[in-house]
C-alpha cells in the first residue's frame, strides 16, 4: 500500500525513526486542504505511545481538512547540515503516513495536553502546569495522528 524507499541503503530502521519522533520540536503537517490543494503546516507536536498530538485552535483549515478526510502524512526532519564543500547535505528525516482524529473526549484531551506540556517545558512546577492546562482546555481542539507506515532516511555521510 505505501511505497518502498527507492533508495533503501539510506532507510532508518525503527529505532531510529522513534529516537527522531521523540526529540523533534517541530513537524509538518500534509492533509488534503481546500478544493484538493495539498495543505502542508509546520507544528510544535508531542509524541508519545506512538503517537503524535498537536493542539490548535477550535476551528480552522487544519481541523476542516481532518473533518473532510482523515488521512494525512508528517515529516519530521531530525537534522539538516548543508556540506558545501561536498555539493550535499547531512540529514536525517522521518514520514510517517497515517490518520488524523480529532479529540472529543475530555480526559483523552487532558492527557494528550499534559503529555505535550511535560515534553515541552519539563521544569516548571505542577502547580504552575496545573494552571496553565486549566487555562487551555477550553480553548484548544488536539489532534492525534495514529502512524500506519513510518519511514527514515538518512544521508550516507
């Protein structure tokens, strides 16, 4: 169902892959967007138990696209050095090709927040967490993407 990597030598294998989804910051987001252009949008994210979340707003293109379809990919770049002196670039990428589902329940919305918000700023105090999620909950929609094929690829240098 999904394609094999043409250039197979440079395939992360699962490990790896996991280790760049779990140190990444940032991830882009590709779903099939108004009128069937390609929407593609870079976000924060948290991956945990194999899976990814993302908080956005209530509302907007990428909430309807997930309403439209639920299939979707993400790439996560692990790192990117260019190397001029070798006409290339050093690089290490995760796609993971899946679905979208928007969380309606309360307590998986909760627990996805605070998985992302113990990611994100590890040290700052449980109270002050507490708060902050308080704060969030009723203003932000997550989104979890269940992976159903993940693949990396490195450069050979």
């Amino acid at each position: 169902m999904f394609r094999e990597m043409r250039r197979a030598e440079r395939a992360l294998d699962k490990e790896a892959c996991e280790d760049i989804l779990s140190r990444g910051e940032m991830c882009v987001l590709a779903l099939t967007g108004d009128d069937g252009y390609p929407y593609a949008v870079p976000v924060n994210y948290c991956y945990t138990d194999g899976k990814v979340y993302i908080h956005c707003a209530k509302e907007g293109h990428k909430l309807d696209a997930i309403r439209r379809c639920d299939k979707g990919s993400l790439t996560v770049v692990g790192c990117a050095e260019i190397l001029p002196e070798k006409h290339s670039t050093h690089y290490q990428s995760v796609i993971a090709f899946g679905r979208f589902r928007i969380l309606e329940d309360e307590g998986e919305k909760r627990r996805a927040i605070e998985a992302f918000s113990l990611r994100h700023s590890p040290k700052v105090p449980e109270d002050e967490r507490e708060r902050v999620i308080a704060r969030w909950m009723p203003s932000v929609a997550v989104i979890e993407f269940t992976p159903e094929y993940v693949s990396g690829k490195r450069s050979r240098y």
